[in-house]
C-alpha cells in the first residue's frame, strides 16, 4: 500500500492560481483507505476549492488510477467534463498523477493534491508501518522475515552497529534495533545458524530507477 498525505490546501490553491475549472481524481484503493483520496475527500476539496472561486467541473474515483485500464475507463465516462476543465487535481499519490499525464488524450494540466509518503503495511488497528524499501535484493529468507534494509536506520546487513544500546537504535533511542528483532526471531525458529554467513554488499544497480518490467514480450 502506498502511503500519501494531503498537501496543505494554501499550496494547491497556489498550484492553481492560474487555473479556473478543476476536474478531481480519487483512488479507490490506497488513498482511499489513507483517507486522502476518497469520496469524502473529494467532495471536501470540492468544497474548499470553490470557496476560493474555483469551478469543479467534475470529478471521478478510479478503483486504481495507478493501472492505465481502469483509469481510462472512467476517464471515457467523464470526457464531456473533462473537455470543460483546464486543469485536474489528482488525489492519490505520485503514480496515480503520473499515470494520469500518460493516459490523458486532452494534454491537460495535472496538479498532484498529495504527497507520497512511503509503502506500507496496515495492522489490525488500521495504523501503517513502513516495512520495505522495495530494494529489488530481498533478504527476508535470511532475516526470520524482518527486513534489516528498512527498519535498520543505517541498512546493515551484518548485525547491529556499535550504537546499539540495550536493544535500541543509536539513532532513535525509542525504535528496538533492527538486528536485536532478527536475532530474537530466528532465536526462536532455531536458525542463528544462519547469522555466521557473511552478506555480500548491496547490488544498488537492482535498486536503480526508474525501473520497468515488460510483460508482453
């Protein structure tokens, strides 16, 4: 799941200081469940953007206006809307916005309405931990499935730093270190065998953007 935040509203009315008629973009999944991208969302905007003399000409909330499919298949059932505006707002993450720009026959002017945060996992109680860097080297069969590259502060991938300090992270005294956790769970699994292997260095080129997978080749 990607994580966004709502940019403050002074930012995107000065994003849009040029721009009268606004079309709005939701997503129905990520930012919905952030509660920064929904239909309660949307129709605030609309309401905050119109106080400021703005025109919202209309507005749509793909189920993921990441995936080209389903974004244009909304699109296609707002063109008439779409044809009035002069700019959309887009409130999703960064891969929604862009998507937009790539799949938008009317070379509009897209604004994002959010920042992207990181990616995540939700918990039970519907709070987000990031919990991986999307690194393209996974070392989780290696880390009893705790990953030392995001919750490590420096990214080790030999063991805890000399800062570690009764199980806390020299750099933020309140987070249990990263490779007392993976200790402790293989600790458990009867695997700290597998803590005498030295880790070869990041391959950073399986890390370098931006990345692109063809599918249909």
């Amino acid at each position: 799941m990607i994580i966004t935040e709502p940019k403050p509203f002074p930012s995107i009315i000065d994003s849009l200081k040029d721009q009268t008629k606004i079309f709005l973009v939701g997503c129905g999944e990520c930012a919905t469940i952030c509660k920064t991208g929904g239909e309660p969302e949307i129709l605030k905007m609309k309401e905050d953007l119109e106080s400021q003399g703005k025109t919202v000409v209309g507005s749509c909330i793909p189920s993921a206006p990441c995936l080209a499919a389903k974004l244009k298949s909304e699109l296609a059932k707002n063109m008439p809307a779409l044809r009035q505006a002069e700019a959309v707002l887009v409130l999703s993450c960064g891969l929604g916005v862009q998507s937009f720009k790539d799949n938008d026959r009317l070379n509009l002017t897209v604004f994002p309405g959010c920042n992207t945060i990181f990616g995540a996992v939700m918990d039970a109680q519907g709070d987000f931990y990031e919990k991986c860097s999307l690194c393209g080297e996974c070392v989780l069969d290696l880390t009893g499935g705790i990953c030392p590259i995001t919750l490590c502060a420096k990214g080790l991938l030999n063991g805890p730093c000399g800062g570690m300090n009764q199980g806390k992270c020299e750099v933020d005294k309140e987070r249990d270190c990263a490779w007392v956790l993976i200790y402790k769970e293989l600790e458990k699994k009867n695997k700290l065998a597998s803590l005498k292997g030295i880790r070869a260095p990041k391959d950073f080129k399986k890390s370098a953007r931006p990345h692109k997978l063809i599918m249909n080749k």
